[in-house]
C-alpha cells in the first residue's frame, strides 16, 4: 500500500496542480476518484500510463501522452475509465514495443502572453 499512497499523493499533487484555476478538489473525494479508476488485476500483467485531464465548458478530456490516446467523460472518473478502455483498445491493434515515461514538469510564462 505505501506505493500506491505515494503514487496517489504524486497524482493528487500533479491534478491540483492542472485544476488550479478550477474549484478545488477535497483530498477525499480526490481519492475516492483514483481508487476507483484503479483497473482491477485480473492476473494479467498491468502497465502504467499518464493520464492528463482537463476541464472543458462542460466535459472533462483525459489524454494518455505516452500512447496519443484521447477520451473524455462527464465526470473525471468517468473520463479516466473510457481513457483506459480507448487505451487497451488502441493496443490491442498497435502494441507498444518499448515504452518511455514521459518527463512531466512546469513552466511559466508572462500573464500576458
């Protein structure tokens, strides 16, 4: 469970963060969200992907980065599950032979730019 914690705090940290200009989030509810978008393993070898969302007029739009995947949902668990499912599908046709983590940082620019 500590890396999962860990895991959930980064994530947690790095949504705040994306939806800083959007009502906050409580810890908990946060939790309940990537717990519950958690895949379950079924025995099968799991890989780990990013998943990027953002807040648009009334959706939610998830994006997975490492594989160019798109999906969106009304809620953003909802959003990260058709991710997932858009994802697996994906890989299915088009298996990933070596997979790089992305490096995921920030930066600013002038207000006005």
């Amino acid at each position: 469970m500590f890396e999962q914690e860990t895991g959930l705090q980064y994530f947690e940290l790095l949504i705040k963060y994306m939806f800083s200009n959007v009502e906050d989030i409580a810890t908990e509810e946060f939790h309940t969200i990537v717990l519950n978008t958690l895949p379950e393993n079924k025995g099968e070898q799991m890989s780990v992907f990013t998943a990027v969302v953002q807040k648009e007029d009334t959706l939610y739009v998830a994006q997975c980065p490492e594989v160019g995947t798109a999906s969106q949902g009304e809620t953003i668990e909802e959003a990260i599950k058709n991710l997932q499912e858009a994802t697996a599908l994906y890989l299915e046709e088009f298996p990933m032979k070596q997979m790089a983590r992305p490096i995921m940082t920030t930066f600013e620019v002038p207000a006005h730019a």
